[in-house]
C-alpha cells in the first residue's frame, strides 16, 4: 500500500478547516445542539484515528504508541462529554469548561495551542 503523506496532510487540513467552520456556522446561527456536540465529537475522533492508524502504517516503529494514543483519545474524551451532559450543563457546550482545571481550560480556550499542536503533528507526517 503505498503512503502519500501529503494528500493525507492535505485532507486532514481540509477537514479540520470545515470542522471548525461547521462549528462557527453553528453557533453564529444559534443551532447547537447536544446531538452535534456529541456527533462533532465523535467524526473528531474518527479523523484523529485515521490520522493515527495512517502515522502507525508510515511508522510501524510506534504503532503500538499510536493505538494507546487512540484509546486514551477515545476514553479522555468520552469521560469528558458524558460527564458534561450527566451534570446538566443545558444549552451549553462541552467547551465550557472552568478555569479550576487548568489543562482543560488550556486546551479548550488557547486557540494558538491547538493550532501549533495540529501544525507540528503535520509536519511530522512529511
């Protein structure tokens, strides 16, 4: 199977674009809702195990870190939204989340953090 880390790098850009316009589009229109938080999640973390699943095949060397990569993804971010919907947090997103936990804020409130982290995870890919 041959590997093409930069049409993989590409369609991983495209879709992290659309999936933060698709977010923006949503809330600017006022049409949150859980089931597209919990959809959005989930397509999230499809394209982090496909991204993941083609590093493991271009660096069989790490794959075995690659999949625990993937579960903690999973498990991390599940724990995270059941927990949020279990604690009634209505009309709200799971993104809202308290300064009391200072990694999680961190993540989910410093946009350059994220941006440099998905540049980084690129750039290793080619």
């Amino acid at each position: 199977m041959p590997l093409h880390p930069r049409r993989c790098s590409f369609l991983y850009s495209i879709s992290c674009l659309l999936d933060a316009l698709d977010g923006m589009a949503a809330r600017k229109f006022q049409q949150s809702t859980r089931f597209g938080a919990v959809l959005d999640m989930v397509t999230d973390r499809c394209a982090t195990a496909c991204l993941l699943v083609f590093l493991s095949t271009a660096k069989p060397a790490f794959s075995m870190i690659f999949q625990i990569l993937i579960s903690l993804d999973f498990a991390s971010h599940y724990m995270h939204m059941y927990a949020t919907l279990v604690m009634g947090s209505q009309g709200q997103s799971h993104k809202n989340v308290s300064s009391k936990n200072r990694l999680m804020y961190l993540y989910y409130t410093n946009k350059v953090c994220r941006i440099e982290y998905m540049y980084r995870l690129m750039g290793e890919q080619v």
